[in-house]
C-alpha cells in the first residue's frame, strides 16, 4: 500500500511498460485490531487507488493476510470487505494458507462468484497443524477448483519452497477439474 500510496503513477508506467495487467495488494492495513473506520476508510482509500488502476487499464487485486484475516464488529474483516470493495475495480487473490485459520476457499468462491481472479496455493495438513506441498494434505482439491471457476479464478500460484513446488506442481498435473 505504501508503494501505490506514493508512487503508483510509477508503478502503473512500469507494469505496462513489462506487460504486466494485474497488481496485487498484500494487505491494506497495518494492524490486526481494526475498527469498523479504520476498514471503512481503508477500503475508500483502495477503490480509488483502484479506479487510477483501472483508467490505466490495470486490475487492482486484494491478497487475504494480516489486516484482512482480523475481527472487527464479529466479523472477519475480509468479509467485510466485499461489501466495501467496488467488484468493478477490486477483484481478490486467494491464500489458500489462510485454511489454518478457518478460511475456506470454496466457500468463498462459491459465495463470491467473479470477485476472484488468483489463488497462492498451499496445502494443510489438519492432523498436524502444518503446510505442506499441494495434494500431500487435507484440502479437497476438486472441490476447490471447481468452485474456483464458478468465482473466476485465472491464475494459480504454487506458493512454497522449491522442494514443496515440485511435488505440489507434479499432483497438479494429474488433477482432472
């Protein structure tokens, strides 16, 4: 965020300049205790970073870490923010880690259809509370790709080490979806 919020002039000329048509948001605040203003104000400040975003022909997306996996009001914040985020200007990317802390992909994708564009993939294993390469764990695969289509998901991440990557790619290429 600070990056767009200082210089996204700049970052808009590079990603076109290197072809780049996505740029992705970690995470829009600083802390794990937000308020309902401060969620509010953070999502107005990111729709119209993402309306710059889009003039330039640009899709601005939202990652799900940190300040988006807090409570504010009883409420995930990251639910909150579909109702604040503009659909038109803001689609998500999907960190299939965030299982651990309850996060369901599936369920989100069918709930939000066409709010998703991109998913970082890692797989959990519920017996031993620990990541692990995609399809060595207890995350039902079929069921999230197929709902993954249902939200838009376009693009997929393996999102570990080398070692993880190789035996997460490789269960990757024999799943039928």
């Amino acid at each position: 965020m600070r990056e767009l919020r200082e210089r996204q002039p700049e970052c808009i000329a590079w990603a076109k300049d290197v072809g780049i048509t996505q740029m992705i948001t970690a995470t829009l605040g600083g802390g794990t205790t937000p308020t309902m203003d401060d969620v509010k104000k953070a999502a107005d400040e990111y729709n119209k970073i993402a309306a710059v975003a889009a003039k330039a022909g640009l899709q601005q997306g939202l990652h799900n870490e940190g300040f988006e996996t807090s409570m504010v009001d009883g409420k995930r914040t990251y639910d909150v923010l579909f109702g604040l985020l503009d659909p038109a200007l803001v689609k998500f990317q999907f960190q299939m880690s965030t299982i651990r802390q309850g996060f369901d992909a599936a369920e989100y994708f069918t709930k939000y259809p066409g709010r998703f564009y991109s998913m970082h993939l890692q797989d959990w294993n519920a017996s031993t509370q620990t990541l692990t390469a995609v399809g060595k764990g207890t995350i039902d695969w079929k069921k999230v790709f197929t709902a993954a289509k249902i939200a838009g998901v376009k693009n997929y991440f393996v999102e570990q080490d080398m070692e993880l990557t190789r035996e997460g790619v490789a269960f990757l290429k024999t799943l039928n979806v």
